[in-house]
C-alpha cells in the first residue's frame, strides 16, 4: 500500500535491518526506531507495515514545512499511523523540548483526524516499558520465519507434550530431541512462541532453559 520515503540528508544515523515478514530490508533512523521496530515485526498480530510511508505539507510559525510520518502499520484489519520520539522531546516543561518536533507531530495528527485516520505517539516510555521483553523479542528474531513453513509433526509433539502442564525448554527439547534434530525442536518451539500458539514467561524473565511454556 505504501512505499518507504528515503531522504538521502535525512539523517546520518541510519539501521539497516531486513524484515522476514516484509521479505525486504527496513531502513530506520536510530536506536528508538530500532526498538520500536522489533515489537513490531514480532508482533503476530500486525499483517503489514512500512516505514516513512508518507510526507505531509504543514505550517510552521508561519512558513511552508513537511512531516514525515514515521511508521504506517496494519494490525487486526485497522491501520495506523505512528509517530515516534523521546518523551522529553514533546513535554513543554522539559529542557530537551522540540518545538519543531511537537508541531510535526501535532500536523500530523490533525492530518489523520482530517483524512478519517488513526494516528498515535510511541514514546520511550512505551519501548520501553517491559526492557525483558524487549530483549527477549531481539533474541528471537532469528527463528521469525512465516508460521507457515512451520514442521506440522513437530508441532504436534510439542503441543501433546505441554498440554500435560507447564514444561520448561530444558525439559521440552530433551523429551522430543530422542527423535527429532534439536535445532528443529529449538526453532519450532521459538516460532510458536512468536506467534502465541503457546504461551511463554518471556515478558517476566530473560530467554532460556528455564523459561517455561504453556497452554491457554
């Protein structure tokens, strides 16, 4: 639906990531993005996304200026845009507060309230607000592969095997590994992690042995 906008001067500071849910490279503009950026393409629940997909026209203490919308994303059939800075940067009462910032951001949304669009701020607060999470999600992007390439017998064995109660990794991956190549039981049991076909502690504790899965 839309196409990312690149300024070659936009900034210096730029991440290149590639999306396995786009099947493209992403390219984004410091760390916050960076993060941000990792909830989104782990969250199952968003279908679509494009970054800096549109530039609108506004005013500035009177003169002609442009915003760049940060993140366009698809999720639960709704779309939404996102505009993404550092709190500090649109508190009036905060020394690091952006003027030209806060205005962006403000054209932006009477643009979306304009168009019948729904926009929202993601600030630090928000990235970061469960760090564990976070972190987790960053180790786990590797095994974010479409769940339909997903091994449906192995599946099937990790299933029967939690639906018996809360297993660890440790005590899942040894009573599958008799028959199945470990790497294939680890990347299978992180997909349906990804994708909340079982339920994990991810959010509580850092990524191991002793995290533990489960059924609703």
């Amino acid at each position: 639906m839309y196409k990312p906008i690149i300024h070659n001067n936009l900034w210096i500071n730029r991440w290149y990531v590639f999306s396995k849910k786009l099947n493209r490279e992403v390219i984004l503009y410091g760390p916050l993005e960076y993060d941000h950026w990792v909830l989104i393409e782990m969250d199952p629940l968003v279908t679509n996304y494009c970054e800096k997909p549109l530039e609108i026209s506004h005013s500035y203490f009177g003169k002609p200026d442009k915003a760049l919308i940060d993140m366009w994303v698809e999720k639960n059939k709704k779309e939404e845009f996102i505009s993404i800075t550092y709190t500090q940067t649109i508190e009036r009462d905060n020394k690091q507060f952006s003027s030209d910032t806060f205005e962006k951001i403000n054209s932006i949304k009477l643009w979306t309230q304009a168009n019948n669009k729904n926009h929202k701020v993601i600030t630090d607060h928000n990235v970061y607000s469960n760090s564990i999470l976070l972190d987790n999600l960053k180790l786990l992007l590797p095994y974010n592969y479409p769940i339909s390439t997903i091994n449906p017998g192995l599946k099937k064995k990790i299933v029967d095997c939690i639906s018996g109660g809360v297993q660890n990794l440790l005590d899942l991956e040894a009573r599958i590994a008799i028959d199945d190549d470990p790497f294939e039981i680890q990347k299978t049991i992180y997909m349906l992690i990804i994708n909340k076909l079982v339920l994990s502690n991810i959010d509580m504790k850092p990524i191991g042995p002793e995290t533990e899965v489960y059924l609703v």
